[in-house]
C-alpha cells in the first residue's frame, strides 16, 4: 500500500517537472506545448494544490519514521 502510493506521487512529481520546464520554457519563447506562460502558470498554482494534499498524505504515511527522526536530531 505504502510501496503503490510512493509509486503513484512519483509518477505526479513527473508532472512537476514538465509543468515546470513548460513555464520556463514558454517564458522564454512565449509559448510551449500550444500553451502561453500564464496558462501553465494556472495549471502550476491547480497541480500545486493537488500536490500539497498529496504530500500531506504521504507525510500522514510516513510520520512515524518522521517522529523518530526529529528525536534523534534534536536528542
Ligand atoms: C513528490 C515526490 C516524493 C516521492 C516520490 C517520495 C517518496 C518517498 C519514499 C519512497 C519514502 C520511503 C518510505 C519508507 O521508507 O517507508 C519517503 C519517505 C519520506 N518522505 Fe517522501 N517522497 C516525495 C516527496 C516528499 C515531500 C515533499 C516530503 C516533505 C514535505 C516528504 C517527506 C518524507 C518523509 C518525512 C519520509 C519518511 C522519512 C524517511 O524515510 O527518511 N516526501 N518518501
């Protein structure tokens, strides 16, 4: 379970990528992919959320190992 889902927010951290090199790219050229930098923009800020609940879930999945790492940097 814990194994699919780092799986499945790898696979939409691939999708950071491209949104993010589609900005920096159609804000070099003007546009990329068809699409202009402000659209990327705003599907950025929309994938950004998505991604916030996302790795919300996957910190909730994680916390325990998280705790014990917190202990032994600040034991
Ligand atoms: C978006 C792409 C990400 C992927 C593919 C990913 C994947 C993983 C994997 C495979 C593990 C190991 C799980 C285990 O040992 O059971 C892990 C652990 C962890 N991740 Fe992520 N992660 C991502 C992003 C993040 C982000 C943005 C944060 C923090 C805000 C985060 C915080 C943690 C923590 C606290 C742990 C447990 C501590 C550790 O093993 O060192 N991860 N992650």
């Amino acid at each position: 379970m814990k194994a699919a889902y780092s799986m499945f927010l790898f696979i939409m951290f691939l999708g950071v990528i491209f949104i993010t090199i589609g900005t920096i790219m159609a804000s070099k050229t003007g546009s990329f992919l068809g699409l202009s930098k402000l659209q990327f923009m705003e599907l950025r800020s929309k994938y950004g959320i998505i991604m916030m609940f996302l790795i919300l879930i996957h910190l909730t999945m994680n916390r325990s190992i998280m705790k014990k790492e917190l202990e032994i940097l600040f034991e």
